[in-house]
C-alpha cells in the first residue's frame, strides 16, 4: 500500500475510528508565540515535593520566566528538599491553602494518583493553571470530568505527559502518522525492571504514605505509573481509538503485601485490528523499556530515537559524511580498506530520527507549561491526548482485574 | 568493477549536480563494460579469448598502453597479467594504427584488477573539474579515494583507515589500499611467480594521481619488502605507508 492509499484509507474510517486531529496534535506544543512571553514570569505553586516534584523543581531552576513561589506537601522531609532547592518560596502542608495564596499563578500537582483529581479540580475552581502529574485521575469517570473541567475553565491544563514534548518523539509520531513508513501494523510497549519498586520508610506508619505506588487505595501501579505514557503514543500513531481492551496481571515474585500487580500484560485491539500490547515484569531487566511502532515498511523505535526500515539502506561512507557536513563537522570518517565487499547482512543499526535530541520531553513540557501560563493560551490537543493515555491505563487496568475482554466505553470518548 | 563508487561534491545547483552524477554514472558503467574481462562481449573478454588482433576503443587502448609503462617502472610487480600462465613478457602487442591488440599467446590473461577503479577515478574527477567542480570526495569501494579540493568545513579532506585508525589528508590528491580482503583472502598476485603474493599488513600509497597510487599500491604489495623502496623511487611524490 503507498502513502497516498494509506492515507485514504485512514480517512475511510470515519468519525467512528478516527478520533484524534488530523494535525499533529505534539505541535501544538510549541505553538505558544515565544514573543507573546517574553519578559513575563509565571508564578509557580508545587503540590507534592517528593521525588518527582524534586525533578520538577529541578528543572524550574532552569527556567527564566518561572519563579516558584509556593511549596505544599504533607511530609516534613520532602517540603524541607523542595524549600532547599526554593528557599523563598512560601511553605504549606495542605494544599487548599496554597490554592488561595493569589501569588500562586499556576500549580503543579505532584501527589499519589488518588489525589490528583481532587486537587485538580480544586484548581481549576481557584483559577489556577494547572499541571497534574500522569495518570490523570484514578478512574474513568474522574479523568472525563477533569478534562471537561479543564476545558471549560478557561485556563491552561497539562497532564505529564512529557513525551508528547519529546522532539524525537514528536518528529517519529510525525513521520508515522504522515504514512511515510506504510500504515501502523502493531504496537509495541514493555516496561521491565528487575527492583521491588519501594521506597525507603523512615518508620512503618510511613509506610502507605511513601509507597503509595504499591496499594490499590492510592494507585493502579504499573498501568498507571508506567503503561500511560506509553499507550498514548499508539493512539497517535494509529490514529483510533481501540475498541477491546483484554489482559492478565498478577503478582508473581514481590509477593511484599502489596496490592498492585507486578507482572501485567494487556492488549488493546484498534477497529482497524491492528494491536496495541502493553507489558510489564518487575523482576527481570533484560528488555528494558520499549516503545516501537511497526510500520509495514519499517520500525520505530522512539525512545532511540531509530528507524528500522525493512529493507536496510546500504549503509555507505559518504551517506555518513553527508550527515557530518549537514550539522557542520569537519569529520574524520574511518572507511579506508583494502577492498569493498557488498552488504549481505541486514543493518541492524538503524537509522537515527533525532540524533541531536535528548533527554525525555521533561523540561520541553515545563517550559512548554510556564509559556502557556503567561500566554494564557491552552495548545491545542495536549489535554486530549493525555487523557486518552490515562483512560487506555484504566481500561487495562479494569480488564485484568475484571478478567474480562472490555469494549471502550463510548461515554469516554471526547472531541 | 564490482564495487560502488560514491561521490559528495559541492555544488549549489541541484539539476547541475543531478545531471553530474547521471553523467559520472554513465562514464563509469562505459569503463567498466570495457575493462571487465566478466562481462561476455566486453573488449577485454574477446581479447583474453581471441588469438588474434582485437579492435579496441580508445580507453582501453590507452589503458593497455600505460599498463605496459607502469609495468616496466614497477620492475614488474604491476602487471595486467599477473594471472596469466605465460610468465614471457610483454604479455600482448599494440596495433596503435588500427587500434588494436592481440595477446602474445594462448596463455595470457588481462584482468583490469588494480588498475580500472584507479582509471574511472580520474576520469570521474576530470568530468567535475571541466564542470567547475572544485570540492569533492571520490570513493571507489573504500580502497581507492580522491580529494579534490577541500571540505566545506575544513582545509582538506581528511579519511581514516577502518584498521590501524591511521589518516590520509587529501587536498587534490589521493589514495589507494592494497592487502588481503577483509574475508582474509589474498587476491593480488605475484606476476613472477604467478601465484599470491605473501599475505601481509595492507599497503596504502597516497599522491597526486589516483591512477597511479592504485596501481602503486598493487605493485608495492606484491613485491617483496626488499623491492618496495625501489619501486616507490621512481615516483615522485608518492609515498607508500604500511599496515601493522
């Protein structure tokens, strides 16, 4: 099948399986005008200092135009860390009254999942912009009215979702939603690490308070901390929404007393049939993490940033020069040999997207946020794709707890 | 040839540098159906099979004239006809009337090894250079390159060997690689004695005519360590460096 019939076959689906914009909805990331921000600062309340509000605050260390100047989190040890990164920062242990303090422009949500859509939509009534961690919320119905709260509350709303502002990703997602690597075949998605996921307790009654990861109370574990940022990127991919959700989790090895599985494996069937997989062991490392969409005429792996085309390209000293003078680099290509000898095995190297690009999406997506903050203008599909991630984590979720082959609800699906 | 040639040359004018490689492409496919003595019907497979005179073009005419030069000033160690069973030389007689050769008996054979990537070489670097063409990288097969010019961001060209990380600096000039393949298998022979020369480190020559640096470094190969110096003398800036 060529571009164009790919294409035309995407359109065929109709309203009933085409569900995202046909734009690329990651360049609305970097929409926001940067003219329309300079000299401005943001005011930054933080919502949860711990681990990942610390890399949160780190990253706003870097940012010119945000300034944080509120820090909230019940837990003595990780407020005294954030307020050692923001010494002027004003410090709160609940976090409605942070929502009252008018310094406070926007705020970033940083707390276990069960407490994301409270927070949430407690500031989205105090008017605040808001960046919630990922998983949106913990359940379907939470994560629809947040979105639609969000999108009537006329302020600015992110999910962390970094990789929507990942370059490598946004250039990969591009190119396969363009059809120039053939139509999306199946996803790929695993997560494997081989540690007990906790985190040190100073004393027992710490213990659900820390490692709220682990307890069904607080977390949907792996589908929710893990499996959303990944199942977003095959919906953009592919363009759908699945239509069957089906899958297995149990706990097998860290059998610790808790709650959450740690071994899962989900699959999640387009109308087009194409599948989508999600799988994820915490006692074995080898695999890594993956995320690859396969095209009919090649793989994409995003998070290397590589394409693998089914019929390598014969890999030549020039090509490789080419690419050193085209970024400025007097370079040294080693290539000289007695003789030439044609390729008969495949090239399994790959071919960089991005090379030039690097970390997650993290710091694109705070400053992406900070800029929106000050413009006041809320990118375009950001939120939909988030929430899409988080709903798919769910379903999955609720497939394996339920044991049953669940159909997408047509009440989640917005436009 | 059975090899690729690459080429990566400066020029502002995307139908110009288009109509530049069709044209390289061409001169090299003309060459190579003349030299390859593997293609039935080429000048070179009918001469090797002929026991007469041979009609010849122009190219492989002049070819055959300069083989027998660089034979005689490489003291024998390059040799159109190293593979041939007949060790008597000349190994074949020019009709420079009629344009024609003919082998000097039933047990020669021509094979353009070690000469042909080095001639379409410069033939390829004389097409850019009448077409204004000043910077360029020419690759033939990794074992033979020709710099002309200078890198858009340097004041040369610079090419490392894949083996032993040593750097051939080319402005205007070139280099040629000679040595077992990187299979292992010894394919330069020795013409006097007709049989592989001694597996050894590879042997590059570097200098002003691609043409020559290949045939050099054929030559320099097959000769044993004694005679190497000898050969080189009688050249000019061109100078042989060695594996380890």
């Amino acid at each position: 099948m060529d571009r164009r019939s790919f294409l035309g076959k995407v359109g065929e689906l109709g309203a009933a399986g085409v569900v995202l914009s046909a734009l690329p909805v990651v360049e609305a990331c970097s929409s926001v005008k940067k003219e329309a921000v300079s000299g401005e600062k943001v005011r930054i309340g933080l919502i949860g200092s711990g681990s990942r509000g610390q890399f949160h605050l780190a990253n706003l260390q870097q940012i010119g135009n945000a300034e944080v100047v509120a820090l909230c989190d019940i837990y003595r040890p990780h407020l005294e860390k954030g307020l050692e990164m923001f010494p002027h920062a004003k410090p709160y242990t609940d976090y409605r009254a942070l929502l009252e303090d008018r310094d406070v422009d926007g705020v970033i949500i940083a707390t276990p999942l069960s407490e994301h859509y409270r927070m949430a939509m407690d500031a989205i009534s105090a008017g605040k912009h808001v960046l919630c961690e990922k998983a949106m919320a913990y359940t379907l119905d939470e994560c629809l009215e947040m979105y639609r709260s969000a999108q009537s509350g006329g302020k600015v709303f992110f999910i962390g979702q970094q990789r929507l502002f990942d370059p490598k990703y946004k250039k990969a997602l591009e190119s396969v939603r363009s059809g120039e690597y053939g139509p999306v075949v199946n996803v790929r998605n695993y997560w494997f690490r081989n540690a007990d996921w906790r985190r040190p307790v100073p004393s027992p009654e710490y213990e659900r308070l820390i490692n709220w990861r682990l307890y069904r109370e607080y977390s949907r574990g792996l589908m929710t901390e893990l499996a959303c940022h990944q199942l977003q990127n095959g919906i953009f991919a592919t363009n759908e929404l699945p239509c069957k959700v089906m899958g297995s989790g149990d706990t097998i090895f860290w059998k610790d007393g808790r709650e959450v599985f740690d071994n899962v494996c989900v699959i999640y069937t387009f109308p087009s049939g194409v599948n989508m997989t999600f799988e994820s062991v915490i006692s074995n490392k080898h695999f890594g993490m993956g995320e690859q969409i396969l095209c009919k005429d090649g793989t994409v792996d995003l998070p290397n940033g590589r394409y693998y085309p089914e019929v390598p390209p014969k890999k030549t000293a020039i090509r490789q020069l080419l690419g050193e003078i085209e970024k400025g680099v007097f370079s040294n290509p080693a290539f000289a040999g007695t003789s030439w000898a044609p390729e008969t095995a495949e090239d399994t190297s790959g071919v960089p997207i991005m090379p030039e690009a690097s970390g997650d999406g993290s710091m694109e997506m705070m400053q992406a946020f900070c800029d929106a903050c000050i413009s006041g203008v809320q990118p375009e599909g950001v939120l939909r794709q988030a929430y899409y991630g988080s709903i798919l984590s769910i379903l999955g979720d609720e497939a394996m707890l339920q044991n049953k082959i669940l159909e997408f609800p047509e009440k989640y699906r917005v436009d | 040839m059975h090899s690729r040639l690459e080429l990566l040359f400066v020029c502002p004018d995307a139908v110009k540098s288009r109509r530049l490689c069709e044209k390289a492409e061409q001169l090299v496919n003309s060459e190579s159906s003349e030299f390859d003595r593997h293609v039935p019907d080429s000048p070179t497979a009918r001469l090797n099979c002929s026991s007469g005179r041979v009609a010849l073009g122009e190219d492989l005419f002049f070819a055959l004239e300069l083989c027998e030069k660089f034979r005689s000033l490489t003291r024998g160690y390059f040799d159109v006809a190293a593979l041939s069973t007949d060790k008597a030389r000349p190994a074949y007689r020019l009709f420079p009337e009629s344009h024609e050769a003919a082998l000097a008996g039933s047990g020669y054979l021509l094979d353009f090894g070690g000469f042909a990537k080095g001639f379409a070489l410069e033939s390829v670097r004389n097409l850019l250079a009448g077409e204004g063409i000043a910077d360029a990288l020419l690759n033939f097969g990794n074992s033979s390159v020709v710099g002309m010019g200078k890198h858009p961001f340097g004041s040369c060209w610079r090419v490392r060997s894949e083996e032993g990380g040593r750097t051939f600096v080319l402005n205007d000039s070139a280099f040629s690689i000679s040595g077992p393949s990187r299979s292992g298998k010894n394919h330069i022979m020795d013409p006097h004695s007709s049989a592989p020369a001694p597996a050894g480190p590879w042997v590059a020559v570097s200098g002003r005519s691609a043409l020559l640096c290949e045939i050099l470094s054929t030559a320099v190969y097959a000769a044993p360590i004694g005679e190497r110096d000898r050969i080189m003398e009688s050249f000019e800036g061109y100078t042989a460096t060695y594996g380890s």
